[in-house]
C-alpha cells in the first residue's frame, strides 16, 4: 500500500480576521443529534452515543445490528463531513449507513468498520440539507463547522468526503495527504465513495480510504 505522507499545512486566515468572525453563523453543535428527540430516551437508550438520535439507535438496531449501548464505539473520535442528502437518505440524519447502496453505507462497508463502530465513533454532517447541491450553503456551513471546531478536542479527525466539500472549506488538499485546519484538527480527504466514482476501482485508493477511516474511529496505525 502507497504511504501516506504526513506533512501538514493550515487553512489560512486573513491576518486582521478573527476565526470566529463568520457572517449569519449557523449554531452548530457537533456533540447533539440534528434530529431532533420527541420521545425520552428509555432504558434502552442508556449508555448510548448522545449524538445519536433515538430514530438513529432505533435504526441501528434494526440493520446494524446494534442491539445495545455496548455496541457502540464508546468515544467519537473523527467527524466526517459529506455534501448533501441522497435520494434514500434523511437530512436530520447525515451519512447514517442504510441503506448498504447509500454512499455512507458504502463508506461504511469500505472501511471494514460495524455499525457500532462507524455511529459511536463518528460525528456526521452535510453541508447541504437539501438534496440539490449549493455552493454558497456548503462554503457558510463549512466556516461553521470549522467555527465549532475551536470547541472540539485537538486530536478530533476531520474527514471530508469528495472534492466539493474539500472546495467548500477551501483547502487546497490532495486526498488522503492530512492537513491541519485553522481550529488546529487533523483534516483529511477521501474521495467521495459514490457508486458511480471510478477512484475506487483501484485497489490501493480503496486500502487508503479504509486507513484513514481506521485511523480516525479506531486510532489504528496509518501504513508507513
């Protein structure tokens, strides 16, 4: 498998600008489910990922096989950042891995992760909710995110999925080759795992999409 180089650059800023002046900030709050809960949680749910939605656990328990708080990856160590929903796909859950045809379900199946793994490791988010792309929606959201981002852990992963949303947090990325954002957290793209995109018909570009996603919800060693 090719080597990942590990030199890193930061997302530049202008000198006089503040990394949290962002015009119409949109809250983001990485940590909580978008959906948003109509039910209590019942003893089911207890020990579960608070950034899952109890759609998300109910979900997962009937196609991840998700039968139980211990389950789930106990710590989400990466967020992974997509571009907006497909048409099998739900805004108020972004990039959940159902159906298995889904991007996110390929993703998922790519990187060898359980269900478990890929919903308690991850914190998921598009950049557009509608299912029609927006440039200008996907570049305000990316400096959300990279706002909050100041509020996450240092070694939080940044994944981004495919080179629309690298354009949108304008960065000048190769994939799989990590950069460092201006909130200081490791960044990394992949291509964008579509049925449709040829990238993944090499073997090595499947091997690294899978390290990097292995990386970043395992901690597993990236390969030298």
């Amino acid at each position: 498998m090719a080597g990942v180089a590990t030199a890193s650059v930061t997302a530049t800023l202008d000198e006089d600008e503040s990394p949290h002046d962002v015009d119409d900030v949109e809250l983001v709050d990485l940590r909580s489910p978008i959906r948003r809960e109509v039910f209590a949680r019942n003893s089911f749910h207890v020990g579960c990922p608070r950034h899952l939605s109890i759609a998300e656990l109910r979900l997962a328990a009937m196609y991840l096989d998700c039968g139980d708080a211990g389950s789930y990856a106990p710590v989400a160590r990466a967020l992974v950042v997509g571009e907006n929903p497909g048409p099998k796909t739900r805004h108020d859950m972004p990039l959940f891995p159902w159906p298995p045809s889904s991007s996110a379900g390929r993703l998922m199946g790519m990187s060898g992760l359980s269900g478990g793994q890929y919903l308690g490791g991850l914190y998921r988010r598009n950049l557009v909710d509608d299912r029609r792309w927006d440039r200008l929606t996907a570049e305000r959201r990316a400096r959300c995110i990279v706002t909050a981002l100041f509020e996450m852990p240092r070694d939080l992963v940044v994944v981004l999925r495919g080179r629309k949303v690298t354009d949108a947090f304008d960065l000048r990325a190769e994939f799989w080759i990590p950069v460092k954002l201006a909130s200081r957290q490791i960044c990394v793209a992949i291509p964008h795992p579509s049925g449709l995109n040829h990238a993944y018909n090499d073997a090595d570009a499947r091997a690294l999409t899978r390290a990097w996603m292995r990386h970043a919800v395992l901690g597993e060693e990236l390969p030298k």
